[in-house]
C-alpha cells in the first residue's frame, strides 16, 4: 500500500490544488492532504479553518485524509508511513524551488521520493497569493476555489 502526503499552505485550497488531490487520489492508495503550520508565516485563514475548508472540499474522495503538521515534512511522512510525497508543477517558476526542496528532502529521508504531477493548463496561473489578493481588492474568484471558500473569503474581507 503506498501513502502519498500532499504538502502545502492551502492558505485557502483553490481548483489548482483540488486537481492534483484529485489525480493523487488515483494513482496512490492513500492520500495525506497536509498543511503545514508554519508560525513564521501568518497566513490569512487559522490552520483550523484551512483544515476544515480542505475536508469540505475532499470529503467524497474516500482515500484522501486532510492533517496539519508543525516541523518537518520528511518527518511528518515518515509518521504516516508515507512512501511518497506528492507535489504541483506549475509553470517554470515553480521548477527551480521544487527541486531544491525535492532534493533537500531526499538527502532528510532517502527512501521517501518527491512525485510531481503536472499542473492542469487551466490552472497554471492559479495560486493561494493570487486568490487572496484577487479577494482582498473585492475581485471575484467564483469558479477558481470552491464555493465555501468563495463565502469564507468574502466574510474574511468584510470583517478587516
Ligand atoms: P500556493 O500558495 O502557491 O497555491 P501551496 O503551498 O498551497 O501554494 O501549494 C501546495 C502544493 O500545491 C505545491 O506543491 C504547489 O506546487 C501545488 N500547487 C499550487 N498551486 C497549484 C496549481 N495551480 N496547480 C497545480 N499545483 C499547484
């Protein structure tokens, strides 16, 4: 059986990221959506949030689990037994920073392999700074993010 963990910020989970859950979900027996507490970076949602928007969004795929994680991603894999983890490659920009951290996280933990699933074209342009900054100046993201997350990032503008 080989678990695969999907790390990322999900600072909120957009279509980018649903796609490659989705596709993971296919390939590997089990999926680890992860989000990664870093305390360094505020993000704009509580981890609790990002937590409970990401398992809205991934609820009817039945071998996607949704965690947080503080540390290590090496380390957070190796606890769930995981023997992959999964990444997004969007255009050439995302390149040179995945495989420096691919080939950082090899050195950590040489038995876990960095897996990369291609973004889909309609997506490449897609991330969480762009959404939350496309919401913040009152902008619609309607068909980019699910419809919860549309709400909640409505509800976060109004309240500043
Ligand atoms: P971002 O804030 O840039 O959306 P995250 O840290 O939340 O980034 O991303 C988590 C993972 O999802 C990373 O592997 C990233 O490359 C991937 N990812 C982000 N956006 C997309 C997208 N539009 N299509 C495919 N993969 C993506």
């Amino acid at each position: 059986m080989t678990v695969a963990v999907y790390p990322g910020s999900f600072d909120p989970v957009h279509n980018g990221h649903l796609d490659i859950v989705t596709r993971a979900a296919r390939v590997f027996d089990a999926v680890v959506v992860a989000i990664a507490d870093n305390s360094e970076k505020e993000g704009l949602f509580s981890v609790s949030e990002r937590l409970e928007m990401l398992r809205a969004a991934t609820s009817h795929l039945r071998n996607v689990q949704v965690d947080a994680f503080t540390g290590l991603t090496v380390t957070f894999a190796q606890t769930k037994g995981a023997g992959v983890l999964v990444k997004g490659l969007r255009a050439v920009v995302d390149f040179e920073y995945e495989l420096k951290q691919a080939s950082m996280n090899q050195r950590l933990a040489p038995s876990l392999d960095t897996v990369f699933f291609m973004a889909a074209r309609s997506h490449y342009f897609l991330s969480s700074t762009l959404i939350r900054e496309v919401a913040r100046l009152g902008g619609s993201v309607a068909g980019l993010v699910p419809q919860a997350v549309e709400e909640r990032l409505r509800v976060k503008f109004r309240m500043r």
